[in-house]
C-alpha cells in the first residue's frame, strides 16, 4: 500500500553531497522512511553510508536536492532552512560508532540527562526519563558510575540512553557494535529489537550482515547512490552483486550456496534455523523445512529479483585497492632463517600484574591484570580474545614495551621489558597497530606517514622508499602516496597503519581489533595480509572480537575479568565443555561451530567439530552427499 506523507517521517529527494576535493558523498539519492520502520543500511567503506546518516538526523545539510526531516522541510534545492533544521533535530537521535565521541560527563544519569536538559525539559521530566531509559537498557545500578569506567558494551548502552531520553521520533544507529565484543552486540541488537517493537523508528548502519535480517527494508550504499534496495530476503539473494560491492552474504546463504554447488538439493534461504531444519530432514530427523516453521527468507534468487531495486553500474574498483601478492623482499624470510616454533617463544609473559596509575599512586580498584601468564611460540599466531573490558588492549601495550608491569615479567624475542633500555631495544622490533588507526596516523601525505618509522631508523633515502613502497604494495594503497591520510575511508586508513608499521619490519606484530570498523571486503584483505605474513615467519598477536578470527589463528588465549581463563588451540579453547564457559564470559562460538551445534541439538550426527565454513561444508557433503550406489543422502551415526 503507498505510503500517504503522513507515514513518512524522514524524506530525501534527489540528495548530492560533495566533500572538499569534489569528493561526492552522495549522489542523486532519494530515500523515504516510513514511521516506524526498521532501515538497515549497508555499504563498503566509502561507500557514504555515515554521510547519508548525518543528512538523515540533521547533522548535514546537503548541496542539491529536498529534505524532509520529523515533518520540517528543512532543505530546499540544496538551500538549508536553519531554523527548520533546529526544529527537526529535537526529534531525531543518533548513536555513534564510538561511545567515547558522544558521552561528557563524568556520571552515568547526567550524561543521559544532558540531551533532555539541552531540550529545556522540566526537571522532575528528566529525572522520570533518565529512570525509565537506564531501566530500558539495564543499567539501572550504573546511574552513579563514571561512565569511562565502564566496558565499550556498556558505554555504547549509555549512548543510547541519552539519545532516547530526548525522546526522538527517529534514532540512526551508525555502526553502534564494530568496536564491542559478542555480548555488547547482542545487548544492543536487543534494545533496538525492543524500540522496533515499541514503534520506534530506527536506521541502523552496519557491517555485520546478519544484523541486516531482522530489518523491514535492506538498501546498499556504492560510491554515494543507493545499488541495491529491498527486504533482507531480496537484497541478499544478488550474491555476486554484493561482492562487487565489496559484501557478504549472510552465514546461512553462504552455506546453502556452497552445498548446491555440491548437489545438495538445499533452498536458498539467509536464515540459520530454515537452513538448519532443511539439513536435519534431508537426514532423516526432524520434519522437512515447509512444516511447522516460518520460512523467513527462503526465496528463489530468481523470483527475489522481480522485486528488489537493482542499479546496474559499472565494476567499481576495489574501494581499498588491489592488494598485490606478498613479496619476500620487504620482509626476506626463508624457511632455513624463520624461527622456530620450537624455540625460544617470541612472547613470554610471567605473572604480570599491573593496575593504572592515579597521579604516582596506585587506585584502589581492582588491576587490568592480575597473574596473567602465556606463551606465543616464535613464527605462530594467536588471537587474544575475550570480553570489553577484560584487560586486552591492556596487556598488549605491555607487549609492546610501552609501558612496564607492576609485576611479573614480559619478554620478546628473549629481551624483557622491564628496563627503559630494554623497551628501546624492542621497539623496532614489535610493530603495534592500534585499535583506532586514526590516532596513529599523523603526517600530511600517506607517503609520510609510513615512512616515519624508517626515517627514525635512519635508513638511507633509497631503502626508506623501498620499504615504503613494499609495503603500501602489500596493504593495497599504491596510488595513494600523495593523498592525506585524513581523507581515505576508514578502512583504507586500517591499512595506512599497518603499512606504516610493515615498514619497520618487525619480528613481532602486534593488533588490537584490526578488523573493527571493516567492511566484509576490508576484513578480508587484512585477514589476508595477515596469512602471508604468518607465513613468512611473522609472529602475530591480534586482539579480536570476532570468534571466527580466532579459529583461524595457531593458538587461542581468553582473557576475563584481568586473568587467563584458558590458553590451546582453537579447537581446545574452543570444545564442547567449554562453551557454557565462553558464553557465562561473553563469548561465543566460530559460526561454523555455532550452526554445527544447532544441527547435533536437531538430531544430525557425524558433523564433528568444524571451525571454519570449509571445514563445515566438507562434514555436510560427507554425511549428505548421494551414494553413487543409492542416490540416497548418506547417515552417520
């Protein structure tokens, strides 16, 4: 049924945006939100998602075209009506993807009343709405905390508050989960389902498609113009499409698409539990996928595409640019000269304890770290995963020598880290990636920032330019020497730190979440880096949020509340008897695992213990595949 202009709460018409350098945010869009309506907007990074965000609430005005915001003609053929855009913002909320960008105050209730108090709300009013959102978020027993105390999960939940407590008639989610751990996204997917629920309306930018599916309306952001646009079902069934864009399609699709391609006679479905019961039948348990339970999202590629808008343009290059394949002479390893995971360990850490400073003095509350002990075996990888707040990024910049622990000892590549002329040595030795680049780039060309290391290390000109051209080769951004590191995307500024950190050759590297704020095509090409590295004989430690990150990394170590919970393999950390243990310390399962699971609480045997989509694929070919005898699916078990 049409949407009557009543329905419509925020309206753009032929909207373009051009940044400094005619860069062009956005182009020619034009987008309607209907009051209560659940908007998922996905894109590459670059692609103006975040740009069409800040026209969406308010925050900008575009060049060209006509805006309608919570009933305010606030722009009009490119000319802003200020006084209506003041007007139009009291209605409308946004939640960043960094808590820390949008919370000033130093107590929980006063941030979230700050928002209220700005709106000249009545004081006995802002008390009742700050009570009912803290409830609303669970945060009941933190009004009087010092929100900078609290975890990332917590923090963006504080966010949230106060945006809701100026009651918006709209609230844009701008990437609220990159940057928390498993239990912080679920929390805050769960708020957003409850506003859903409430009638709210809500425009949610992510990268992670699985939360695109809850959506009533999917559109995907290329190059400033809205590609793709339609449900969830409909969007995701144009896989090759969403590639070119630099996406992915859900868990559920992937797999689907890799068991036809096997000869499984298994429906396109993006849902986990249609694709779940459709296996167990084709076993023999459970019932077929048509009985008893809805079928959300299964649709014939085919027939999704009638209905689903699909822009036709022309191949886009790779927004984060071609990474080349690794070259040895940047980093010159042979298998007689990488070390050996049989050695001396490349990080050794004994004991540690360590609790932040206060001035000279020690705090009373509990340390970042206490008796934290394990090994990274020289030329190995390993993940350091464990929940917001449990003393990762801590304990890395112990690693790195940037500061010393109160107790306990650190060492690399055999040099410990207690001494100042010790951490100087190490220095040139562990590369640190931060987990926001942008505080680590600092110089006015890319060619400048990734050379700052090896000036310091007073190379010659010829192999300072050497270094630096290998490595902006290996992440990808040849092309890009003369451009500012400031106005790359933000995925394309992850790589310009890790270059500027490639460039020192280091014997250790070390990264906290470099997939955080990725899109599926960025995580990839980092991920990929990251293999070729690992495999010339880099030792890596990287800081991760993402479980199936971990599964592929040599070896796993979980951190919770300051102390080592477990340390193994993948496969050990990750074992049956552990998961009730993963998931009481916020953590989840490798999706692979996860949907293996589903399956053996269906009834399907014989899968095994798969962490990776390969390894899943493979179990279910194995166990499903026909018999050339039969035709008949094979049972295990």
């Amino acid at each position: 049924m049409p949407a009557t202009p009543d329905d419509i709460l925020l309206d753009l018409a032929h909207v373009s945006l051009v940044y400094e350098g005619d860069v062009r945010a956005l182009d020619d869009v034009t987008l309607r939100v209907r009051r209560g309506e659940r908007l998922v907007i996905l894109g590459a990074n670059g692609s103006g998602k975040s740009t069409l965000a800040g026209v969406l609430c308010g925050l900008l005005a575009p060049d060209a075209g006509d805006v309608a915001l919570a009933g305010q003609r606030v722009c009009t053929d490119g000319e802003p009506d200020f006084d209506a855009y003041r007007t139009a913002r009291r209605s409308l909320g946004l939640v960043f993807q960094n808590p820390d960008d949008q919370i000033v105050t130093s107590v929980v209730a006063d941030d979230v009343a700050f928002g209220p108090e700005n709106l000249a709300v009545p004081p006995e009013e802002i008390a009742a709405r700050v009570a009912r959102e803290l409830h609303r978020v669970a945060l009941d027993d933190y009004a009087s905390a010092d929100p900078t105390k609290l975890s990332g999960g917590q923090k963006q939940r504080v966010a949230i508050a106060g945006a809701l407590a100026m009651e918006p008639a709209a609230i844009v989610f701008d990437e609220p989960g990159a940057l928390l751990d498993v239990r912080g996204r679920r929390s805050i997917l769960h708020v957003m389902d409850r506003l859903h629920a409430a009638g709210s309306t809500i425009v949610h930018i992510t990268h992670f498609m699985e939360e695109a599916l809850p959506a009533d309306r999917v559109i995907v952001m290329d190059r400033g113009r809205i590609a793709l646009e339609g449900t969830p079902a409909e969007v995701f069934t144009h896989g090759d499409e969403l590639g070119r864009l630099g996406l992915d399609e859900p868990f559920a699709a992937q797999l689907a698409a890799r068991l036809r391609a096997a000869g499984l006679p298994v429906a396109w479905t993006c849902d986990e539990d249609v694709l779940a019961a459709e296996l167990a039948s084709l076993t023999g348990v459970g019932s077929p996928s048509g009985e008893g339970m809805p079928l959300r999202g299964v649709l014939t590629p085919e027939g999704a595409k009638t209905s689903c808008t699909l822009e036709t343009r022309p191949t886009a290059s790779d927004s984060l640019g071609s990474r080349k394949p690794f070259s040895p002479l940047l980093f010159a390893r042979t298998p007689e000269n990488m070390p050996s995971p049989d050695g001396e360990p490349a990080i050794a850490v004994r004991d540690v304890v360590y609790s932040y400073h206060d001035g000279d003095a020690r705090t009373d509350a509990r340390p970042a770290l206490d008796q934290v002990s394990f090994e990274v075996p020289a030329g190995s990888s390993c993940a350091l995963i464990g929940q917001t707040g449990s003393g990762k990024s801590t304990l890395v910049r112990l690693v790195c020598a940037l500061e010393a622990p109160d107790a306990g000892t650190i060492a690399v590549s055999g040099i410990g880290t207690s001494s100042k002329r010790d951490r100087r040595r190490l220095h040139g030795r562990v590369g640190y990636v931060m987990q926001h680049p942008e505080r680590q780039l600092f110089a006015e060309t890319v060619r400048q920032d990734v050379a700052f290391g090896p000036v310091n290390l007073r190379l010659s000109p010829d192999e300072i330019d050497r270094r630096v051209a290998h490595a902006l080769a290996l992440v990808g951004l040849l092309g890009k020497e003369d451009a500012s590191p400031f106005e790359l995307s933000g995925g394309q500024q992850r790589l310009c730190a890790i270059a500027g950190v490639l460039a020192m050759q280091p014997d250790v590297l070390v990264l906290d979440e470099p997939m955080a704020g990725l899109d599926p095509r960025g995580r990839r090409q980092v991920r990929d880096l990251l293999d070729d590295l690992h495999a010339h004989g880099i030792t890596i430690l990287t800081v991760t949020h993402s479980m199936d990150q971990a599964a592929g990394c040599d070896r796993v170590v979980v951190l919770n509340q300051s102390h080592v919970l477990m340390t193994g393999t993948p496969g050990e950390v990750f074992a049956p008897g552990n998961e009730a243990v993963l998931h009481d310390s916020g953590l989840g399962l490798p999706r692979a695992l996860r949907f293996a699971r589903h399956l053996d609480d269906l009834g399907v045997s014989g899968i095994g213990d798969p962490l990776t989509l390969d390894e899943l694929t493979d179990a279910l070919v194995r166990i499903l595949a026909p018999t050339p005898a039969t035709g008949d699916p094979r049972k295990e078990g």
